[in-house]
C-alpha cells in the first residue's frame, strides 16, 4: 500500500498544480454559477434566497427560442463557410513544401497576436458608410451612395468567419497533412480524376478534420458577443449578448447564469459527440 | 517475340542535380514475368513509378504498346500497380476497395458485383468481403491489392516489393502463388525486388539495376551462369572474383597471370595487356593436389565450415586473398594446412572485360597516392 503512494507521488507533484489551477479557476467559478442560477433576482440586481428553478422555466419563452434558433443558425452558417473557405487553405498548405508549411501556417495564426476586439474594429473601419471600401468605390465611380455593409447580418457572419477562420483550418490542416499520398497515387492508377479523387478518398479520409473544424468553430461561435454587437449594431440579439446583457444591464444574474449553462451544456454534448467519433476513428 | 508491350529508350530520371536513372533501355515482352533485381536505392521504384505515370521523365521516352506515354496521367495508362504497403482505402470495405477501378470505369453495378465476387474468389478471400483493411493481416492485404490491381485486366501489372512485409513462410507461398496467378492470366508482371532468391525463382528474365544503370537481362539462367559484368557475378550468388592480367593471346586460348599464379583459358575477344576479372562460383571452383593441365594457381586450405548440405572450404592463395569452394559432404576433404592447385572447368568460369574505366581509375589512384608519398 505504502509503495503504491510512493510511485504516484511524483505525479502529484507534477499534475498538483495545474489541478490547482483548474479547481481555482475553472471548477469553482462554474460552482458559483450553478449555484446562481438557482437563485432569484433581488430588487437591486443581486441575488437572494430562495433557491428555485424559475430561471430554467424562463428560458422556454418564444423571444429566448428565437433569438436561441437565431444563434445557431449564424454559427451554422459561419461554420459552413468557414470549412468552405478553410478547407482549400488548409489543403495548399499540406500540399506545399514542407519548408514553407511553418510559416504559411504562421501567418495564417499571425493576427492572434492583435487583440480580436482591435482587429474587428479594423473591419469596422473598412466597412462604414465613409469608410475604405466605401469611399475607394465611390472615388472611382462604381457607386454613386454608400452601400450599407456595417449593421447588416452579413457584417456578422462575415466577422464571424473572419474571427474563427483559423480555428477551422489548423485541425484540417492536421487531417489533410496526415492523408497517405499513395492512397492518392492508388487512385489515380485505378482511374479516377482529380475530382474523384477528391470525392471519393481525400475527402472521406479527411472527414475527422472537418468534423473537428466544425466543432471548434461551431462551439466558440455560439458564445462570441462583441462581433454581432461591433458588426451587428447590437441591433439582433444572440445567445452571447443575451446573456451579456443579464449580467451587466438587465442585472438578471440567476437568468443569464441558466443560460451559460445552456451553452456549456450544448458545448458538452458537441465534446461528447466529438471524442465519440474521433474514438470510432481509432478503430478504423 | 513480337513488338514489346514497354519499351523504355534512354530514360534518364533526375531529382535536382542527382541522376537516379542513367539512360536506361528496356524492352517488356507480351505477357513475361520481368523483374527488376538491384541493391537499395539503385533506382528499381523510380524506374517502375516513371512506367505507372507518377514520376516524369526528365529524358527519354516509355512506350506502351507502342505509344509513347510522355502526356498520359496514371489514370490514363493501361498499367496497375500494387504498392509495397498495400495502399487500400482505409474507409472502404474489401469489397468496395476492389470494386475502386470499375467503379471509376462505370462498369454496371451487377456486373461489378459479379467481377468482385470473382476476383474474391480468385484471391481466396471468401468471407471476408465486408472487412475493413484495419481489420485484416499482412497477407490478406496484400491479396486485396492484387486483386484491386487485377479486376481492371490491365495489360501490365506492376509490383513494387509486394511480397517484403511478409514473414518467410507466406513470402513462399504468395511467391508461387503470384507466379501460378501470372502464367494464369497472361498478364504481363513487372515485378521489383531486391531479394535474389525471389527474383530467381520467379522471373522469366531479370533486369539487374546497380547505381541507376541497367547492368544485364536476361533468364535467370543466364544471369546466374554467365553475368556479365563484375557486380552481377557478385551480387547474385557468391562469386569468386580474381584480378588477372592477359599476357599473351594464342591459339590454344588467352594466357592470364594473377599475383599468384596464372592459367591458360579459352576465350575470345581479349587483347594482350589487357586486365580482366576471372568469376567462378564456389559451387564450380575445384582443389586437387594434382598439376591440372592449364591452371597454375596454388594455395593452402584455410578452413572447412560445415553448413548442412555442403562444405564450404576456404583457401588462401599466396597473395592472401582467400576463394570459396563448396562441395557435397561425401567428397573427401583435404586437411587444413594442404598445399592445393585450384582449377574450374572451362565453362563453369566467367572472364570478364574490366572497365576501361574503371582501370583508368585504378591507375590514376595509383599515381596520386605515389605523387602523394613522394610530397610527404
Ligand atoms: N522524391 C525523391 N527526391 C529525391 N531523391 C529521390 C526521390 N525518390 C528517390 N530518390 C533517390 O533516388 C534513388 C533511387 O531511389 P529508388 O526509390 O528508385 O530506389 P530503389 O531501387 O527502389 O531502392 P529500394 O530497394 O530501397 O526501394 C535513391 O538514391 C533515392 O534517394
Ligand atoms: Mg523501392
């Protein structure tokens, strides 16, 4: 029995602190929102006795199912152009030569080192009513007014996509670069053409990539507020600000407390079916 | 034999700087098992991707059936290739891997059914149609890949080491077995490998490569029994090899000197002055206490070493280079320490010419090492 503690002491010590870690600063902050979320709102915007499940029953309300149908319906949206997009960025990568791959890669992550708000408020300027394109358009005369771009729906979704682009490409960068060349060569020497080939072996093979880029993309699209309210003029709710705004001005704390978890919930359950198919890959 | 069903003219192959292939000429007869025998890296799976279409040429020109194939994509060959590890789809069961080129040729769905049930059969993979290639070893896989080449009756099937990831046992039984399939079907096989045994065994003639360049071909026979150059005689089988110098060319044959003896041998085609290599196999290499008419070679037995079947007897000749012999454990073996003339019968040796070049080289070492030796 002794010996056996022996043996495992030396991984306490090494996954001691980083459990420390997540208990601080992970696990207690979701018990002090699941506590919340049980609780009512008081008069002044904090939260008092008794515990209850009011905040739950309120979220089956038809404004709350709108704006939820709403949100995932973007972040379906942003998730299908951005694998769209991604996918043929992520195949010239692994195709290119193995020398350039590191940096095509690096520039692909390069504007993470600019604050994402920053960036945002860059195509803000981009996209105003006297802004770049704008004014660029005009001065050659291709437009006579303004065209509306900020404010729109399409600003957002085009934000979105921007934002998680590379939350896409890198998993299926990472499926794309794995994909055994002579399997491509095997087809081709059984006669298919290139869209064959693409059809019917790299695109099935690299089915783990996409699945794995659309869940990194779907999961942190539901929760992203600031781009819908920098693009978006606030003007449509989303999951995001809905709950932003129960915590900062409706000061409904229990409320926007049940709807994190909602998120997280759907979160879980995306992670769940994720590993599920990444484990069936395995046996494959 | 009829016109060549490949034909390679000058095919020279070069990756950056490096020539790989070494304008290279090849002619495949209709229906014959060829393989391309050579050492590592001497240029047998780039040979045979340039054949498949997945390397260009960088000079020369392929024929197939006559047509020069310089602008055909793979899909666009008559050839199939079994890769050495396999290559299957790794999504798609035995079946639909098989199924892959009719599929793309879009053959009827029940005739592909019935062609893959076939092809199945002919493989004797019965049973296990509904198997992914995870779930199947080593030797079933290979037999999917043979298969999924065969279903589109190519006119020329290539193998690139199809049989090295298998244990000894199954090597064997696949060996006889691709042949039996090949004679079968009367499909053309080029098959690489760098196991001499295999190529042996199995080939209707081989090609042996060394260093990118095609140094023989011919029926295994030949290759084995009059190589034609140094490095075929070394490198299938064990070869005695011997250094010699002709010092006069009569009638009665061409007289050689070694630094430890010389010999009188019939051939043709040398000149005086010339410097040769003698290559005798072991199995043909004989000692006797005995002048022998011709040969003057002498030496001292050295050792036996019982190896089953055979005794392999080393003898070291006065210069201290030591040749092989083996004979059948019934002959009578002379002691350790005898005094031995060796000698081959006439046929059983080869006397091959030594690169000119190869001379020049020696010559030139020669003098830089003395113009060295003098400097120091
Ligand atoms: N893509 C490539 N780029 C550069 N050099 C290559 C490439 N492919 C092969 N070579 C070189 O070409 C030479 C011949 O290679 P090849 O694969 O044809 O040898 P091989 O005879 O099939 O050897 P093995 O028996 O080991 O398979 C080798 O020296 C190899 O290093
Ligand atoms: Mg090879």
């Amino acid at each position: 029995m002794k010996h056996k503690w022996n043996n495992r002491l030396p991984m306490f010590v090494m996954i001691g602190p980083a459990f420390l870690w997540m208990a601080i600063f992970v696990l207690a902050p979701l018990c002090y929102v699941v506590g919340i979320s049980f609780l009512s709102k008081d008069s002044s915007g904090g939260v008092m006795f008794p515990l209850t499940l009011a905040s739950y029953f309120s979220l089956w309300n038809e404004s709350f199912l709108t704006i939820f149908s709403r949100s995932l319906l973007l972040s379906l949206q942003t998730t299908i152009i951005c694998l769209a997009v991604g996918y043929p960025f992520a195949y010239v990568i692994a195709n290119a030569p193995k020398k350039h791959r590191g940096l095509l890669l690096l520039l692909i992550m390069l504007p993470f080192w600019i604050n994402s708000v920053i960036r945002i408020y860059g195509w803000n300027t981009l996209l105003r009513q006297e802004g770049v394109i704008n004014s660029v358009l005009m001065s050659i005369g291709i437009i006579s007014s303004p065209l509306e771009m900020l404010y729109t729906d399409g600003a957002v979704l085009l934000g979105m996509v921007y934002e998680l682009l590379p939350f896409t490409i890198l998993p299926l960068y990472a499926s794309i670069e794995k994909l055994d060349r002579s399997l491509l060569e095997a087809a081709s020497d059984l006669g298919a053409t290139k869209p064959h080939i693409f059809t019917r072996v790299i695109f099935p093979l690299t089915m783990p990539g996409i699945f794995a880029g659309s869940i990194q993309t779907f999961i942190p699209s539901l929760g992203l507020f600031y781009i819908s309210e920098m693009m978006g003029g606030g003007s449509t709710m989303y999951i995001g600000n809905l709950i932003k705004n129960q915590f900062l001005s409706a000061r409904n704390w229990p409320l926007g407390a049940a709807l994190s978890l909602l998120l997280i919930l759907i979160t879980l359950v995306l992670m769940k079916l994720y590993t599920k198919v990444g484990s069936l890959e395995d046996m494959a | 034999m009829g016109e060549p069903i490949i034909r390679l003219v000058n095919v020279v192959k070069c990756y950056h700087e490096n020539q790989v292939v070494k304008k290279l000429n090849l002619d495949i007869q209709q229906g014959e098992f060829l393989t391309l025998l050579g050492p590592s890296g001497c240029g047998k799976t780039t040979t045979l991707r340039m054949i498949a279409g997945f390397e260009s040429v960088t000079e020369g020109q392929i024929y197939l059936e006559g047509n020069n194939v310089a602008d055909l994509k793979p899909n666009q060959r008559d050839v199939n290739t079994v890769f050495q590890n396999y290559a299957l789809f790794p999504h798609m069961t035995v079946e639909d891997n098989i199924a892959f080129g009719l599929v793309e040729k879009r053959v009827k769905k029940s005739e592909i059914k019935q062609r893959v049930a076939e092809m199945i059969k002919m493989v004797q993979l019965e049973g296990m149609e509904k198997r992914m290639p995870a779930q199947m070893s080593g030797g079933q896989k290979q037999r999917v890949a043979i298969a999924r080449a065969l279903i589109n009756n190519p006119r020329v099937l290539l193998l690139d080491e199809p049989l090295g990831a298998l244990d000894l046992k199954l090597r064997k039984q696949m060996q006889s077995e691709l042949k039996h399939l090949q004679k079968r079907l009367g499909i053309t096989f080029v098959f690489v490998t760098h196991d001499q045994e295999e190529a042996l065994t199995m080939s209707d003639r081989i090609a042996v490569m060394n260093g990118g360049v095609l140094e023989q071909i011919g029926t295994p026979r030949e290759i084995y029994n009059r190589p034609e150059t140094k490095f075929v005689a070394d490198f299938i089988g064990e070869s005695n090899v011997l250094d010699a110098y002709v010092t006069e060319v009569s009638e009665g044959g061409i007289h050689v000197k070694m630094e430890f003896g010389d010999a009188v041998l019939k051939a043709g085609g040398f000149v005086e002055e010339e410097m040769v290599y003698l290559c005798v196999r072991p199995e043909n290499l004989k000692m006797t206490k005995e002048a022998v008419p011709n040969f003057n070679i002498y030496g001292t037995v050295k050792e036996h070493i019982f190896i089953g079947s055979v005794c392999k007897t080393v003898v070291e000749l006065a210069s201290g280079l030591e040749v092989k012999m083996t004979s059948p454990q019934t002959d009578e073996l002379y002691a350790v320490g005898t005094r031995v003339n060796i000698y081959w019968r006439e046929d059983q040796g080869v006397i091959l010419h030594t690169k000119e070049e190869q001379l020049y080289n020696l010559i030139e070492n020669t003098v830089q090492i003395e113009g060295g030796m003098h400097e120091a």
